[in-house]
C-alpha cells in the first residue's frame, strides 16, 4: 500500500498545487475574437495527432472555468498554475488586443480569488500566434520582441493579482519537438534549425523578463524547463560520455545561459552550429536574475551506446506514455542544481504526473498506480530539501484529463477524469489521495 511507510512532512510554506494549459483544456478555438495558433493549424492537419482529434473543445474550460476551480477547491489546494492562450488576447501576435479574452482570464483569477487559489501564470505553453509562425515563427527575431510585448502587457494588466509568471514552459520541447522532430507544432524537422529556436526562445525570455520588469509588479518571474538526469547503462567510457553529452544538449543547454551566461562548451562541440547567429548583447539579455526556477519532472534518460542499446529494468514499471517511473532522478537532478549552480533561486516543481490507462467502473476511477508514482516523487522532493535544496511547491500535472498534443485524447494525466462527450468531471481515486496528503501536511503547518 502506498501509505504503509510515515508520511514526509513539508516545510510550512511548501504550496501544494495543480497545473493545465492553455490549448489542452479551454476549447472555444474560434470564440470571442481568439486568433489561430501553430496548435490549431497543427491538430487539424491530417495525420499530426495519433487519434485524429483536436483542441478545438478539449475540456472546454472557458465555459466551465467555475466548476473546475471549485474542483481545485475540494481537493484542497491553494495554488493553480494555467497558461495564457497568446492569440486569445493578441489574435496576431502582435497589434491589438482582444479585450474579450483578457476578461476571460480575469474572470478566471477573480474566481480563484474568490476560492483563496493561489494563481501561477504562464506566459507561452507552445500555442504561437498563427500569424507570427507565417512570419517564420520562433526562427524569426522579431518574434522574441513581439513576446516581449505581449509579457509587458500581461504583467501590467495581471501582475499584481498571481504570485508568478513563468515567461516559457519546456522551452527544450518547442525547440526540438517543434523544430527537431516534427513531433509537435509547427512541424519542422532541422536539427540547425532548432538550434537557433532554442537561442530565441531564450533570447525571448530574457527580454520578456527585463520588459516585465520595467512594470513592476508584485508577481515572481522565472521560466519552467523540463530536465531528466542521463544516466550511463554501463561504466563504460562511451556510455559515460553519451550520458554527458545528453545532459549538455538538453538540461545544461538552457540553465547555463541562464545562470552563468554560456552555453555548455561540452554541447557546441557536437552541436551543427550552421543556422546559428546571436548578437552581442544576447547573453547578457538572457543572463539575468530570475526570482524562481520551475522544474518540470517525469523520467530519466537512460543512455545505451550498444547496439541494439540496453533498456533499463524500470523497476517501479513504466507509465502509460511509455516512460519509466525513476523517482529518485528527481532528487539526483535538484542535487546537481544545488552544485552546479551558485546563483540558483528558489524552486518548484511546476510538473509532474504519470499518464494511466484510466477506466471509469461504477462511476469510479481507482488510479492505484498514480498514487504511488505520486507518493513516490513527492518522497524524491522531500529527500532534496533535507539536503538542502530549496524546494517551495509542487504542481500535480495535471489538473483534468485533456488534450495531450500529439497523442490527443488517448492519454490520461489527470487527477480528474473527463468523459469528452459528455463533459462531465469524475474525481479519480488519485485525486481524493492528494487531498487527504495536503490536508494532512496543512494540519501540521498550523
């Protein structure tokens, strides 16, 4: 049973959260004067989304935010992070606003102010502007200005009523599923190219940061970054090497320039550099004090140089994604973070979750497996802050069952089952677990 060993208790400020996004959950695409996004045009391309389906409702949150945050409500939770859908309140990326959506999202804060939920914004979670991917997108320059823009205005209209705003979610994603792979929108597969993504995105978060700065609001600014540890299969020299380059390239890739103003030298030197171009002052742009880190976690890389390569025992089993559940790579990850990094500030753990192939029996959903992946990674959490990290919440990704980009409806993250013709919200067991979990820490808080 998962509650068979003692209960780890948190510090007193630790917050205790749920996450979503934009496109995943709010539907009403075309809505209120909302602009097409690289996710709009992506799912409705034949063959783009393993099911076939689309955001075009998904959960549709914008009809049904009321209920769902009285659902963040029951589960006892006092922070809720979601992102804004960039074209419902700049259609184009740039130019006017849409008044109609920022009402949208301010009516969403007064309702989790109305619950005592603490808000986390997020400014980009991958849904661009149509209009600015028709003007080459996160490859073009201008682009990082244009976001700049749009965090200045979020920040001067919203800033002052959430606790932070994160200018980028899973920048690594954007770049390399975007741009590496095709995987996701808007489809490209160019290594080079995605290179020079990575180099905007990060370009574009730094200028978003001293824009939003120059507002001056109360909210903490930062940026979320998805990591996983690379772990050699082997002691061998090859394996240790690929498992050092694995990191470089993806983790190091982005915290580096963030907090030492360098790109990994480890990671240039295998890097195809040929579409790559910065400007003197980038660096400086992107090397700047943040006021927190968000780290979002579900597995470890396992590195393999054999042919075919070694596959990891996965003793705790693997999640219905495919990826294996190793809980204690989170804590080897915010350890390395505390050592490599002087200048670190506070952290949270803005996702993690384990997709399920969840059924509903008897109007219940018993998720036994969640509990324990959950349990677990919180047990991973709390063994890096008794060694110091300084961790300050944790976001259950994710809130609901949604659209889940590429793989559409057919995998299941949330806490809350959601039966897609119906629209009707289910509490898994998973769900009630956490609850009692935070209740029970809260208790010992007061």
């Amino acid at each position: 049973m998962t509650n068979a060993h003692p209960m780890n208790h948190f510090p007193h400020d630790f917050e205790w959260g749920v996450a979503t996004s934009a496109y995943q959950i709010e539907g009403a695409a075309a809505e209120d004067g909302r602009g097409p996004s690289i996710w709009d045009t992506f799912s409705h391309t034949p063959g783009k989304i393993i099911d076939g389906s689309n955001g075009d409702i998904a959960c549709d949150h914008y009809h049904r935010y009321p209920e769902d945050v009285d659902i963040i409500a029951s589960l006892g939770v006092k922070a809720y992070r979601f992102s804004v859908s960039w074209s419902r309140v700049q259609p184009l990326g740039y130019g006017a606003w849409n008044e109609k959506g920022f009402e949208f999202y301010s009516n969403l804060l007064d309702k989790l102010a109305e619950k005592n939920i603490t808000p986390h914004l997020t400014l980009y979670h991958w849904d661009l502007p149509q209009a600015l991917q028709d003007q080459g997108g996160w490859l073009n320059r201008d682009t990082t200005a244009h976001f700049a823009d749009y965090a200045a205005e979020i920040a001067r209209r919203f800033g002052n009523r959430v606790a932070s705003i994160a200018t980028h979610n899973e920048p690594w994603c954007t770049a390399n599923l975007g741009f590496g792979n095709a995987q996701f929108a808007p489809g490209v597969a160019d290594k080079a190219l995605s290179i020079q993504v990575s180099h905007h995105l990060l370009l574009s978060h730094g200028l978003a940061i001293k824009a939003m700065r120059r507002v001056a609001s109360s909210a903490k600014l930062g940026i979320v970054l998805n990591q996983w540890p690379a772990m050699p299969a082997t002691d061998s020299a090859r394996d240790v090497a690929e498992a050092e380059w694995e990191y470089a390239r993806s983790v190091q890739w982005f915290m580096d320039p963030i907090f030492k103003g360098r790109y990994p030298q480890k990671a240039l030197d295998r890097m195809d550099m040929s579409q790559f171009h910065t400007e003197a002052e980038d660096m400086n742009i992107i090397h700047q004090p943040i006021d927190f880190l968000g780290v979002n976690y579900y597995t470890r890389e396992f590195i393999s140089t054999d042919s075919p390569p070694k596959k990891p025992q996965a003793a705790m089993g693997v999640t219905d994604m495919g990826w294996e559940i190793y809980p204690l790579g989170l804590t080897d990850i915010l350890l390395r973070h505390k050592n490599d990094y002087t200048n670190l500030p506070p952290i949270y753990i803005t996702e993690n979750g384990m997709a399920v192939a969840d059924k509903l029996i008897d109007g219940e959903i018993d998720d036994q497996p969640r509990i324990a992946y959950v349990h677990a990674h919180l047990d991973a959490i709390h063994a890096a802050i008794e060694q110091g990290v300084n961790v300050k919440g944790y976001f259950y990704w994710s809130l609901l069952d949604n659209f889940e980009w590429n793989s559409g409806y057919a995998k299941r993250f949330g806490l809350v089952y959601v039966d897609y013709a119906t629209q009707q919200r289910t509490l898994k067991a998973s769900a009630h677990w956490y609850r009692n979990f935070v209740s029970q820490q809260l208790q010992k808080t007061e």
